[in-house]
C-alpha cells in the first residue's frame, strides 16, 4: 500500500465553501482534506484535494455547477452530480503510471540494459560526465560503459591471484566468495581509484580512467580501505584533496568496525572495541561537506541498552583538518561526534522508523539537503519513510550539548558543562603549536573526546511528516533530482523496492504531499533481485539501476508518451508541460518553464481516468455456423468472430468500428463437442487404472453432404494422481527343515535336532506368522554302552600367567597385578588342587611425581641485526625416569634471555633534531622527544624511538616505546596538563617530608644532649670536695661513665681516631648512634 503526506486540516478561505459529501461519495472512499475557493472575476472556480487520488469527473462537474453558485454561498453536492463519474476500479494496464516488465522489455529506444554475469555482489556504479562514461566495479571485472546507450567501451579483469585463492579455500571459504569483490569505484581528475576484497586480502590500485590497462600506481594491501568480504556494508569518500575516508571493518572476522582515515600524516581511527563510539555499527554511505565528513549508518543504540536492544539511525561528524592526539590519542579522533537521527509519523505516541537504509545529497542553489531511507526492523512489521534534512539541523544538532554517561550504572544524561570545538587549525603540517591558545584549544579537544561523543538531540527531518511512507513495504535506494517547474521547485524522488520495483515520486510543496508520478517493474513477477546500487545523471536526464546480472538505464521523464493535452497535464509530471507551439507534451525548452507557450498545472497527484477507446481482438479460428435463412436445404457455413474487448472502451472511450462476424463457405460438415467430464477411474488405487471419455458429432451434425467428423468418439487414458494401493498384508511361509543335527551321545540314548526359518517370506507387520514350531527333536543310539571301568583321577595343574596389568599411578609408586586358573587340566576324581596362589602383585612406577629439568639449550643469535637485541635459550620439564610421566611441573623458568648488542642502527634518517631534554621531576627522570619529518617511512627510514628519558645525572637510556609505524594497543591515560599537576604534588609533599623528618631528628638529639648533661652533674655533685690523683680522679670518672650511653658527638677524637672508630665499627659518622663502653684504668 502507498500513501502520500495528508493535509494540515482545513483552511478556510474568506470565501470558503462548505462541503457535504453524500453517501454515494463516502462509498467510493472519498475524504476531502482541504477545499479553496478563489474569486475570480464573476465566476467561483472550485479546486477539491483528495487523499491519495484527485477525482478528475467530480472536479470537472463541480466547475460547471460552480457558475450556478455565489461565493459564500452553502452548497450541498447532489448524488446526480457525482452519478456514474467515480471509478475506485481503473484498470492498472491503462494506468500509464504503471510499466511492466514485459513492457520495459519491449521498449529497447527508452530502456536500455545491459547483462553480464559477473554482475553480483555490491556492484558498484560512478557515473563519469567528462567521459561520457559509466564506470562499473563488480566480481574480478572493471567496466567502462556508454552513458547513452550502454554499450561496452572497455572491459579488464582484476582476479585474485591462484595463490590467494588456493589460501583463501584452504581457510574455509566458499569459491563464491573467494573472488576479487570490487567495493571501492572513485573518480579523481584522470585518474580511477579502485579497491577490491582480493580473495579476503584487500587490495586498491591507481589506474588511468580512459584506459583501464594503464597502471598509474600498483597495487598496495589495503586493510581499512574496503572490507574484507563481499558482504560486509562499508562506505567511503574520496575528497577534492585526494584525501581517503572510510567506514569498514578492519579484520577478517568483521569485528573491528571503524570510521577510519588511512592517508595523511598518520592513520586515525575511531575507539577500538569500545561501544560509546561504534556499537557494532552497519555503514550506509558518507559526504563530504564544507569542513567535514558525515558518515550515516545504523548501530546497536548504547543510550537505550538498559531497556533492551535496539537499532537506532546514525549520523557521525569528524573535521577533515583532526590530527590525532600528541600522546593521548595520538590515532584516534579528537573531533569525533555522533547523533541519532529521527524520521517518524508525530503523534502523541511517534512511531519511528529505526533503521537507515540510504541516503542521497543534494545541493539546490545555496541549500544543501541530505534525502534518507528509513525502515522499520527487519523482524517487525514492513515499513518505510523517505524524510528530507538540511544542514541547518546537522549545524544545530552538532553545536549544542553532549548526552553523557558517568559510568555504567548511571543514567544518560544532558551535559551542558561543555560546548564542542571548531575544528582545528589546517594552515600547518605540525600539530603542535607555539601559541597558547592552540594548545590549550588541542588539550580540551582531547578531553571532550576521550569523555563525549553522544550528542543530546537527534537530527530532526525539515518536515513534520515524513515526505513519503510505505505500508508492507521495504525501500532499499533512493536518488533525487531537483526540477523546476512552472512557478515551482520540485523533489523528484527514485526509489527501489525489494521486490524489484522503481518508483518516480515527487513532491508537490504547494499541497505539502507526495504523488506516485512512475512505476518501473524491472524484473520479472516472482523473481525478487533486489537493487544492488542506484545512480543519477542529470544531465544525461537517466537513472541507472543495477540487478544481479544486469544494469538498465531508467530516463527521467518520458514526456513523449502522452498524446494528447488532458493526459499531459494530468500526469503532474514536474518535467512535462504541453508545447502548444508543437503540440506536443515535452520538457520545458531551452529549460526555461516560464515561456508562456509551455503548459504546466500541478494542482495534485496524477489523474489517471482518462477515456479508453475500444480495440478489436484477434480473429478466432473459423468455425462452422448454421444459416438462419428457413430453407432446409442451406447447408452450412464457416464463421469467425471477434470482441471490442482489447480494450473495452470505457470512461466515454469510442467504440469499436468495424463487423465483429465474418462468414464464408456454408457447407456444413460435421464438428465435435466438448469432450464430457472423465469417468471415473476404473480401480480406486495403483496406476494402472484408466478412465474414458466421449464427444458427439454433433455441434453441428454433418448434414447436406457434410462430412462426418473426423477422429474418435471415445478417449481413453491412465488415471493420473491415483493414490498407490497399500501393499497386501504378505503370510510368513516355513523354510525346508534343515539336516538332523549330531547325536548328543554315542550309545544308552540322545538327541538329534534340527530347525525351521519362518522367513520365506517372512510375515509383514499385518500378516499372520508361521503356525507350528522352529526345532524338532528324535531319540538317537539307544543302544546301550558297553560297561568300561577307568582311573578318571587327575592332579590340577596351573595354566600360565595372564599378562601384567596397567600400573594403578602413573608416578609415585602404584601396583599391578597378574593371574592364573588352575585348568590345566583341572582336578579330577581323588586328584589334588594345584598349590601355590592364584594372583601375584607387584610395586610399579616408583619414580617421583616431580618434573626434572633438562639440560640448557645453546644460546639462539642475536635477535636483532642492528641495535640492542637478545639470545635465548630454553630447557625442557621431564620425568625423572625416561619413558614415565610426571604430575608436578619444574620450578622455575623454561625461557632464560641474556642481552646482546650490535651495532647502532642508522637511527638518524628521517628524524629532527632532538628537542631540549624537561625539568627533572619527581622521580629524578627528564625525557626528550623527536619528529619524523616523512609521511610515509621505509624500513630504512625513522627508525628507533620517539621519546627517550634519563635520569637527572644524564645517563641516558632507551625505553619501550613503540617506534611509529607500530600502532600502541593500549594507552596511557595522560596528558602534559596531568603530568604538571602530579609533578607539582609530589614535588610539595617532597619538601613537607624533608622538614618533618629533619624536626624530628633535631627534637630527637635535644633530648638525648639534655639527658646526658644532667647526669654529669649528678656524678660532679658525688665527687665534689675530695682529693684525688689525675689517674685517680680520670678512673673515678670513666668508672663513673663505665657502661653509660653517651652521645658521639660529644667525643673529642681526632680525625685519626675517627678513622680507627669507623674501622671498629662505628659505622657510618653520618648517623647519630648510641656507642656502649668498657674502659678501665690503672692507677699507676
């Protein structure tokens, strides 16, 4: 079903009509939205706007009533005005918005198409002006066909080479995909840019556009230009300045999706992995505008995980001039940005559509409008809705706050604590920047990006409704052309359809509707090829469509085909106005609406009644027909007849002219019935049943010397569609009695046996079994046995041994035994029992359970060739028995490296000069950094390091950091602003520590100086006022001290002293300790 955009409601003119529609109108599904009356001279000219079809008759009868009305005046519409002129039922064939694929088939000078089998896939379609050519990419071929009539101008093939295909099979790929799947077609001056999936090994090359032998580059790997497989969606732009975007996936297995820029002065990507910037993300298509590239795509919406999963539509911003970050971000964006994007039916409850399908640009004038394709999911409901964006909106969106989420349990919230940045700066090569002001606009644009990327309100569409939606229904492409009209701009939209559907609407601004203006069937019923790619020329005024294995060129407008004034002007085509210059419908001249002579009214969708003039069938084949002169003796005559039925005319079409009987030759001879009905079927199953049927000679009898008819009454044949009988039930049937089996003994009486099968045939599951027994038995050797007296004594003696068992551990001593029977022979009559045990036992597997080392292995070469390498060595963990196993593993390590070192790298090519090493920080290290000055480094060029530190005694010394063609997983969380301030912190808790730790020591010898003195005046008091010698008074004194503690510092010592001190263990002068003494003097 499709529906245009309704009204707004009414609204009335000053002169407004009021309308009653009677029941015979509301029957026909007539529902009138908006009525305008305009005065005009005397005369009121009435123009009624319909929902979905306008109803030319009623329209033109209200006119003629119109002049019998005032203006102002209530008007009731009688049922007489709109007797027999609505007509729901026009016929679809002689609808002319409608072609069929026969018919699209049957015009080769208006449709064109071209056929190829290599044509699968996303084929891939740019429309090439300057050349006059369309150039197209599909599997392992490249084509250079003719805008005009699609003829071959060149063809080459670019497959993947035998060993990337034998590589490719070998990983378990199918030979359909292991193909060169051409993804990637750009123009550029000269020059055709082309990536392909190479057999799951991408790869791109340079080629000449007016000649795709020419090889202007050669082929380079090319992961992050087009995907991997032929069924991954990826898009990309080439912009004016040769610059590469794309948005893909980066791996085999199509898990790293990114929105990736491979050229420049350094690839950037966005986040890996990480679900606020993509969330498994499905790419549409991408532009380049002003200072930008949008990509549109649809991914898993992160904003609305907590209340399950969903799609949402996606539109994404990166600046053209983002250089990465210095350190933090250094490959990622810092201009990255993401919004939804709405296209839904308002309400009071919206119903949105989720999920984009395509997009198309458009720049009209100064405005640039971006067209969509949105769908519902793919496990709803079918439904589809074009709506239209300008750049206002995209501006708006982009401007304003951020959607934030603090962590994972938080809610998603509007931040508006920040406002995104311009882009940045293209005038330099260098990201750095000597002003302030860029460095610090660098610093917040790294930190905007590492915390937002979500912005708080979705793109909405310039209109309220969406300009078209589909119910049941699934669009896939859309391309638009802007026309203008008489008075009017117009949007003219393409759109493909699932079902292999093209369909013209166009937008008619004046009734704020869309109108179904064409409708192209483009491959046969029941054969549904959905679109691959879908292309516009406007100046070749051509819409090129490809499906699998073909590519048909759609005009835009075919003017020509209406005959007549009334059918030009209804069709409401925005490209064909009647010329009543040459009295034809056709284009505007010179493309110029406004000449006066050029007749274009579009006041609502296409009115398609329109008078059908009756056409004749084809003859039938003749017949003989009976005279109705009363004469018996007339014989008869042959006739052939023909119907107005090819069409019938109607809606005040002609009739027919001409006889619709033709007769000749009235001898009547003799003509068959119809055969009667089949009999029936002569058995009710199996296929061997026949069944008959007559006719008579009787339509018409022959008569007056008619011959007979020719050919037999009667028709026999087999039943056809007899169900199979079910099989007979089948009885089971003995087989013969076998021979009688051996006698079971030789005299005194046995047994002879022999037996039966129940099984020729055996018994079906509804047939009845054998009746009787299977075994029969008879006595045999009655006689008696002669009587034999005999020693049956035997002694037992023991078989041998069985085999050992498997030991019950496999390490750290387990058991296994053995055994043997005592049967050879065994015991008989008064014989004895073997002697000795049955079963013997033995220990197994008594080694330790822990692994042993092996030896060392010879040290490996230097692993590198150039430089600061290593050599590597290893051992091996094993049993400490040969042949055993072991359960604990060997301590230690397996791997032992040693350094090694060869001469330096040419480290210098490619580099500057080395910047001037920092401050020194809290940590006693200083770092200093260099550039490469190439965009694209060899092997050979900049090679070693970026950024080295030292210590603060300059010893310099090479750290881990990555060289810069190899790309860092991970990154550390820092930036020059976070360093500054750890720097800053540690340096001032430095200083508080020192000072603490120095008042300490201080307060800590006051006490020990303040202890020491009061006890020397203690020992001064006890020995003041007595006489005693100087050896005396010296060993009172040291007897006084004699294991006191005593403060060194105190000593008076000289340096010889010291020195002897510090040999009998004073230790370090440098450390106030507590020394014990034991001296004793002698008086002498």
């Amino acid at each position: 079903m499709f529906s245009s955009r309704g009204g707004q409601g009414l609204n009335p003119q000053p002169h407004a009509l009021k309308l009653s529609m009677p029941q015979r109108g509301r029957q026909f599904g007539v529902s009138v939205s908006r009525l305008k009356l305009i005065n005009k001279k005397v005369r009121c000219i009435m123009v009624l706007r319909v929902k979905e079809v306008t109803l030319y008759k009623v329209k033109r009868n209200l006119a003629v009533h119109a002049v019998k009305w005032k203006c102002g005046q209530e008007i009731d519409i009688q049922n007489d005005i709109l007797e027999d002129q609505v007509n729901p039922s026009f016929p679809k064939e002689f609808d002319f918005r409608f072609t069929s694929y026969e018919d699209l088939l049957k015009d080769n000078d208006t449709f064109k198409t071209f056929q190829h089998e290599d044509l699968t896939g996303f084929v891939q379609l740019t429309v090439d002006l300057p050349r006059n050519q369309l150039i197209v990419g599909s599997r392992d071929i490249l084509l250079r066909l003719d805008l005009d009539d699609l003829e071959t101008l060149e063809k080459t093939e670019w497959k993947s080479n035998k060993e990337n295909t034998q590589l490719c099979l070998f990983k378990g790929q199918t030979e359909e995909t292991c193909h060169n799947f051409i993804r990637v077609v750009f123009v550029h001056g000269d020059s055709l840019f082309t990536c392909g999936t190479y057999a799951f090994k991408p790869k791109c090359i340079w080629r000449s556009a007016e000649n795709l032998t020419v090889i202007e580059q050669e082929e380079f790997h090319a992961v992050g230009y087009c995907p991997f497989t032929p069924d991954h969606n990826s898009t990309a732009v080439l912009t004016k300045d040769k610059m590469y975007y794309s948005g893909t996936v980066l791996d085999i297995q199509g898990r790293d999706k990114a929105i990736y820029r491979p050229m420049g002065s350094r690839p950037l990507r966005t986040k890996q992995y990480n679900s606020k910037w993509l969330n498994d993300p499905d790419f549409v298509s991408a532009y380049e505008v002003d200072d930008h590239i949008y990509f549109f795509y649809r991914e898993v919406a992160v904003e609305y995980i907590n209340c399950g999963k969903r799609i949402y539509s996606r539109v994404a911003r990166v600046c053209k001039s983002d250089k990465g970050g210095d350190l933090l971000f250094e490959d990622n964006w810092t201009t990255f940005n993401k919004a939804r994007m709405n296209c839904s039916i308002p309400g009071k409850y919206p119903f949105y559509f989720d999920q984009i399908q395509s997009t198309y640009f458009l720049e009209s004038g100064t405005e640039k409008y971006f067209f969509a394709i949105f769908t519902t999911s793919e496990n709803s409901i079918a439904g589809s809705a074009v709506c239209i964006y300008n750049m206002t909106s995209f501006t708006n969106v982009f401007n304003g706050a951020y959607k934030y989420q603090e962590n994972v349990r938080s809610a998603w919230m509007k931040d508006t604590s920040e406002k995104p940045l311009s882009c940045p700066d293209d005038s330099g090569t260098d990201k750095r920047s000597s002003d302030d002001g860029g460095l610090r606009k660098s610093s917040l644009q790294i930190m905007q990006a590492q915390k937002y990327q979500l912005m708080d309100d979705a793109i909405q569409p310039h209109t309220l409704d969406p300009l078209v939606f589909g119910q049941n229904e699934r669009w896939t492409h859309l391309v638009v052309d802007s026309v203008k009209g008489k008075g009017q701009q117009y949007h003219v939209i393409f759109l493909a359809t699932v079902d292999g559907y093209i369909r013209k609407m166009a937008y008619l601004p004046q009734l704020n509707s869309s109108c179904l203006i064409e409708e192209h069937k483009i491959v046969p019923n029941g054969d549904h090829k959905p679109v691959k790619n879908l292309r516009i020329s406007e100046d070749k005024g051509a819409v090129y469509v490809t499906v699998t294995g073909k590519i048909i060129k759609i005009p835009v407008q075919r003017c020509d085909r209406f005959t007549d004034q009334d059918l030009c002007k209804n069709s409401m085509d925005p490209y064909c106005g009647w010329n009543k210059a040459s009295s034809k419908c056709t284009t505007a001249p010179d493309n110029d609406p406004s000449i006066h002579y050029w007749m274009q009214d579009i006041i609502s969708c296409p009115i398609v009644e329109h008078p059908i003039d009756g056409m004749w069938s084809e003859w039938s084949s003749w017949e003989t027909c009976q005279q109705t002169v009363p004469d018996p003796s007339a014989g008869d005559c042959l006739c052939r007849t023909r119907s107005c039925d090819n069409p019938k005319p109607a809606f005040g079409g002609k009739s027919c002219v001409g006889s619709a009987v033709e007769v000749t030759n009235c001898t009547a001879h003799g003509q068959w019935t119809a055969w009667t009905a089949w009999s029936k079927c002569s058995i009710t199953c199996g296929h061997n049943g026949t069944r008959s049927r007559n006719r008579y000679c009787s339509n018409p009898p022959p008569r007056y010397m008619g011959r007979d008819c020719i050919g037999s009454d009667r028709d026999e044949g087999y039943c056809p569609g007899n169900p199979s009988c079910p099989e007979p039930p089948v009885d089971g049937r003995w087989t013969v009695w076998s021979p009688w089996g051996d006698c079971t003994a030789d005299c005194n009486g046995g047994i002879q046996t022999r037996i039966r099968r129940c099984s020729q045939p055996p018994p079906s599951p509804k047939g009845r079994p054998c009746e009787g027994n299977t075994q029969e038995w008879r006595m045999c050797n009655t006689l008696h046995c002669p009587e034999i007296a005999r020693n049956l004594t035997k002694v037992g003696g023991w078989s041998s041994w069985q085999p050992w068992s498997h030991c019950s551990k496999d390490c750290g001593g387990g058991s296994q035994h053995r055994k043997r029977s005592c049967d050879n022979p065994q015991p008989m009559g008064f014989g004895e029992d073997c002697s000795g045990h049955d079963i013997e036992a033995r220990q197994c597997n008594i080694h330790s359970c822990q692994g042993v080392w092996g030896c060392w292995s010879e040290y490996s070469v230097c692993s590198a060739s150039c430089g600061h390498g290593s050599h590597v060595r290893v051992r091996r963990c094993d049993s400490s028995v040969q042949g055993t196993k072991f359960i604990l593993p060997c301590k230690g390590q397996d791997t032992d490296y040693k350094p090694c070192t060869t001469p330096l790298c040419n480290v210098s090519a490619g580099w500057n000069h080395w910047s001037e090493w920092t401050v020194c920080g809290v940590e006693d290290l200083q770092y200093r950094h260099r550039q490469c000055q190439i965009d694209h480094p060899s092997n050979e060029e900049c090679q070693g390091h970026r950024i080295e530190k030292s210590n603060c005694e300059y010893i310099p010394f090479r750290i881990g950091v990555a060289p810069i063609k190899e790309r860092e997983e991970t990154e550390k969380n820092y930036s020059l602003l976070n360093l500054i301030v750890v720097a800053s912190g540690s340096f001032i808790f430095g200083i508080m520590l020192t000072i603490g730790l120095y008042l300490c020591v201080k307060s800590c010898r006051s006490f020990r100086k303040f202890d020491l003195e009061k006890e020397r005046k203690k020992n001064e008091q006890l020995n003041n006022g007595k006489r005693k010698s100087m050896s005396s008074q010296l060993s009172l004194d040291f007897l006084t001290v004699n294991n006191k503690v005593f403060d060194v510092s105190s000593l008076q010592i000289s340096k010889q002293d010291k020195f002897v001190s510090s040999k009998n263990s004073l230790n370090s002068l440098k450390r106030k300790e507590a020394m014990h003494t034991d001296l004793q003097f002698i008086d002498g």
